[in-house]
C-alpha cells in the first residue's frame, strides 16, 4: 500500500520505472536473504528468512485441528486442484467484473481515458489510482498465491522483472480495454509458449521470437486479439470510403 501511495504520485514511464525498481529491490532482498543477515547479526530469529535463491518449501493442504489432521484438498491430485483453482478463479471474475462495472469502475475508466479532465471535474484521480493499484495486487497476490501449492515452493525468480512482466505481455496481446481481453492474453501467451517450444531453433531464442510477435501485435493490432475484428471492420470501412 506504501509502495502504490509513492507509485501513483507519477505517471506514465515514472510510474512504471518505480514500480520497477521497487520489483528489482524486492528480488535482490529474498535473493541475498538480507533480513535472515540481519537476523543472524543482531540474534533475533533465524538466521534465514528467504533461504536466498533456493527459496521457501510449503507443505499444504493439511490443517492440524485439536491434535487431527484434516487433509483440505489433495493438491497431489491434479484433478482436485483443478477444480480448486477454477472456483477461485470464477469468484475472482465475478469480483473484478463487479468492480469494473460499478460507479468506482467508470470512474476509474474517466481517469484512464483522460486524467486532466477527470480532475477538473473534482475527481481525487490520486486516490482513485491508488486504490486501484491496491486492488490489482490483491488479485496479483491471489494468483500468485495459487502458485505455492502446484509447485510448493517460492523462489526469488518470482519476483524478477521478467516474471512480473507476464501479465503485462499478456493484457497486451489480448486487449488492455476489453474486460476479457487479459483472459484471452493468457490463453494466447501459454499458447505461443508452447507452440514455439516445439521448434528447437525458435525455442533458443523463444524471447526473441516473442518480441517480434509482440511487436507486430502493437504495430498492426493495437487493441489486442479481442480487439482485432473492430480494428479490421474499421480499417475495410476506410478503404471502402
């Protein structure tokens, strides 16, 4: 909350800088494990807190209740922990189609559209931006939350820039004004992922080969897949003229 109180002060590349460098300043603490030193200097605690780049190891899925052990859901089991995480991901839908429809949202969207006017007509845009920076890591954390019991391990590589970037490559090709159009960023992102995996010459220079289809993405459909049939109706109504 701190963190999105300085970040929302900026705009536009200085706010994605600072975020940035709050992100690399996170990953180079758990990765040198800077509190367990600490810890360890000033004997409090362990002597390690993030385990440095090897990361923390959970074991999940069981609560101890009154000397029993209740198994919650069998994560070993891909199938339960499908369902799982459909449910979680159908609320959190439900919650941020909610919250994008509200009269929160439309003021939100008045602010993305055009922050100057939106303040003039008295509209805390700082606020607004915060609270929304706010709620995007909530479900950020959510989903990242998601992550401990399918891999039971966190590293410091998640944390790393390129980690964090994801979301935003996905949104981008998907479509950053459409409701669903991150979801189908998502799909298209794991897609391409796997099918450029398949090419053993593409796969070694996957990032590359990401970049340039990314590139093309934004050169030619800016509005993402979703939308890309208005774009192309648009774009046929001009030559038509």
């Amino acid at each position: 909350m701190a963190i999105g109180y300085l970040a929302v002060q900026l705009e536009e590349i200085y706010f994605a800088m600072i975020t940035l460098s709050f992100t690399m300043a996170l990953y180079a603490v758990a990765n040198q494990d800077i509190i367990g030193t600490v810890q360890a200097v000033l004997g409090i605690g362990n002597d390690t807190f993030t385990n440095g780049s090897d990361g923390l190891t959970f074991t999940l899925g069981q609560v101890d209740l009154f000397g029993f052990t209740f198994t919650l859901v069998d994560i070993a089991d891909p199938m339960a922990y499908y369902f799982v995480t459909l449910v979680v991901f159908t609320v959190a839908m439900y919650l941020l189609y909610r919250i994008v429809n509200s009269p929160f949202g439309t003021v939100c969207k008045a602010i993305r559209e055009n922050p100057e006017r939106a303040s003039a007509l008295g509209i805390d845009t700082t606020r607004h931006s915060w609270v929304t920076f706010v709620l995007s890591a909530a479900f950020s954390g959510l989903a990242g939350g998601m992550l401990i019991p399918l891999f039971t391990r966190v590293t410091p590589d998640y944390a790393y820039w390129s980690f964090s970037a994801e979301p935003v490559l996905m949104t981008v090709i998907g479509g950053p004004y459409s409701f669903f159009g991150p979801l189908v960023g998502a799909f298209s992102y794991r897609y391409i992922r796997w099918f450029i995996s398949r090419f053993e010459m593409l796969e070694a220079y996957w990032q590359f080969s990401f970049g340039v289809l990314l590139l093309l993405v934004v050169l030619f459909v800016a509005n993402g897949i979703i939308g890309a049939p208005e774009q192309l109706r648009e774009w046929l109504d001009s030559r038509g003229e």
